[in-house]
C-alpha cells in the first residue's frame, strides 16, 4: 500500500507502508548504524520517534527475539530505504515486516532516505506524519497537532519495582527512565545487585532500599519533563554514589545546578567521537539523545566531549561521588570502546 511521510516544513516522500499500517505523528530523527537495527527498534531512548535508518538495506539477517533491548519498541515508525524480505541468519526467527506488525510499528519503504538526512541535518529534528495514500494539507495539519511527547518517559518507565542477582554486591538502585536491558545485562555481569525503580520513585524509598551505589539510565524524550526525579536525585547527593548514563546523564546535570539544551537534529548511532579529557583519548560510543547538559556550576567539571560538535559528553562533581556520561558504554548496537566505564562507575562504591 502506497504512503507518504510529511515533514512539519511540508516535504512529502512517497514509498510502500508495511508492518502495522495505520496513520501516525512522531518526531523524525536519524540514525547512523549500519547493523544493529533490531536494537534500535526495541531501545525505548526512540519512544515517540520515527526513526530513519541511514543504512539503505535492513532486515538482511532478520529478527532473533534474544537481541531485543526492551520487552516490546517504543517507537512510533521506521523508516527504510529498501527492507529485506527474505533474511539468511542461522538466529533468525522472522522478517522485519512480521516483527513491525507484530509490535504495531508503521513502516516505510523505498523512500529517498538520504534526503530525509539531509533535510533532518540542515533544518533540524521537526514532527512529522506517515499517512496512507497522499493525503490533504489539513488532514496533515490536524494529525501533526497532536503530538504530544511529555509522558514518555512514564510510558518506558518500569510500573513496579523489582530486584536482579539478589545477594550480589554491590547494591544498586536503579532508576529506570526507560532502560535498555543491555545496562542490566552489564552491572549484572559485574556481581551486582541490582534494585530497579520507577522514574517517579520518591528519595524516601530509595534511602529505605539503603544501596551501595544509584544509578539513574537511559531514557526518552526532554530531562525536563521529569522534574520528580531531578529532586529526588537531588535529595540524594552526597548520601551514596551517583552514576547515570543518557537520560541519567541530563538528571544528574540537572541536580547538580546545570541546564539542559535540546541539539538540532541529535546524536543516533554507533560512530560518534568522544574525547576523554583526562587522557586525551578517543572512542567510538554508540549514541542516542536529543537533549545536552551545559552551563556547569563552579563544582561540576566537563570529563568527556563529542569530537564532531565540542558538545558535553560526560561530567563530575569536584568533590563528591557523582559522574556520569551521555554516551552508552553499554553500546547494544554499537562499539564496546567504553566498556570499562561500568568498572569505573563500581569503583566509587569501593
């Protein structure tokens, strides 16, 4: 079935609807990764987003439900330059096509994702709408009205709290902004404890818990629509140590007295630069945020920076046990350069 995607700015790309087909309205990024997408589909940083892949050819080795980074996507839509119908992987379980109507995900095909890129580079990240058929101006209009992105950190936010590797050490408490599993995965592997909280978790609760470390994860959508959890990360500086990766990155910034500015188009995928300042070293991170923190107070230094645009890439706290960075060390899809930044969150509890 023929369908078109419409940017707020009025460009139409006609291509071919697959997976869930339905009318949408999202936010419109791109990504940069070249594998992995089956990781980019499930990582809940995309809610509310229609995602373009840079790569033209996705779905080549299908989909294994073993690599899903999230029990279900988050994202609004995907957008592909040409899918693969038939996947060769002995790990394949099912084509892209069946896994988006699985999942109720609109897809999109054989559209010129190179021009989307551009337009997304040169004016920005804009709402946009995937409708069937051409549809008119003001049902656009009245569709892209409705956007709304401000809950969904809530909609990716664990609904209980729960407990992995119970008597490992350390004890983490772990606030969930809509994490990606492969963080779990990796404090896991490490010996730990972990404690997994909603993002509205009151300081109270957390202090009752008693943990050796917090650690506040990767999330979708703006730091600002979660001023709950800014205070309770607040509440807590200077009683354990404080790590945060992504999201947790722009809380904690936030906490410690720094602002938070939205970029132009956003850093998605697995190749982009960032330079510890302490060692002068680069790595390849895997990325996947819209917003930054800047404007550091007087006690807050700037650890890590993104080589390409010189934005903030990590920070500390001078004098207390608080650091973090927005960069995924975790990676899932993407370069373990930075692995061993989980052993280096660990050793603040030593």
């Amino acid at each position: 079935m023929k369908g078109q995607l419409i940017l707020e700015n009025g460009t139409r790309f006609t291509g071919t609807l697959f997976g869930d087909i339905k009318n949408i309205v999202g936010e419109v990024v791109f990504t940069t990764g070249m594998t992995g997408y089956q990781e980019t589909l499930t990582d809940p940083s995309f809610a509310g987003q229609i995602v373009t892949m840079t790569f033209p050819l996705i779905g080549n080795y299908g989909i294994n439900l073993e690599d899903m980074e999230a029990k279900h996507t988050n994202l609004k839509a995907f957008i592909v330059r040409e899918k693969c119908n038939h996947p060769s992987n002995f790990r394949n379980e099912m084509n892209l096509d069946d896994f988006l109507r699985d999942q109720g995900v609109v897809g999109l095909e054989g559209v010129d994702t190179r021009a989307i890129t551009r337009i997304i580079r040169d004016h920005g990240v804009m709402t946009g709408v995937i409708m069937q058929g051409e549809p008119s101006d003001a049902d656009v209009k009245l569709l892209m009205s409705t956007l709304d992105n401000s809950h969904v950190i809530m909609d990716t936010t664990t609904d209980q709290i729960y407990t992995l590797n119970k008597g490992g050490k350390p004890r983490v408490a772990f606030i969930d902004m809509g994490a990606k599993d492969g963080i779990l995965r990796d404090l896991q592997k490490r010996g730990c404890e972990v404690t997994v909280f909603p993002a509205n978790i009151p300081a109270s609760l957390i202090e009752d818990n008693n943990p050796d470390m917090l650690f506040i994860s990767n999330g979708p959508g703006d730091p600002l629509d979660a001023p709950g959890t800014v205070d309770t990360v607040k509440a807590l500086i200077g009683k354990f140590p404080i790590c945060g990766i992504c999201m947790g990155h722009q809380i904690i910034g936030l906490a410690l007295g720094c602002k938070t500015k939205k970029l132009k188009f956003g850093h998605h995928g697995g190749n982009h630069p960032v330079k510890d300042l302490t060692t002068g070293n680069v790595y390849i991170t895997s990325q996947n945020h819209n917003y930054i923190v800047s404007d550091y107070p007087d006690d807050v230094e700037e650890i890590f920076i993104n080589v390409n645009d010189g934005t903030c890439e990590g920070i500390r706290h001078k004098s207390l046990q608080v650091q973090s960075v927005q960069f995924h060390p975790e990676a899932a899809p993407g370069p373990l350069d930075t692995g061993w930044l989980f052993d280096r969150f660990l050793k603040e509890v030593k």
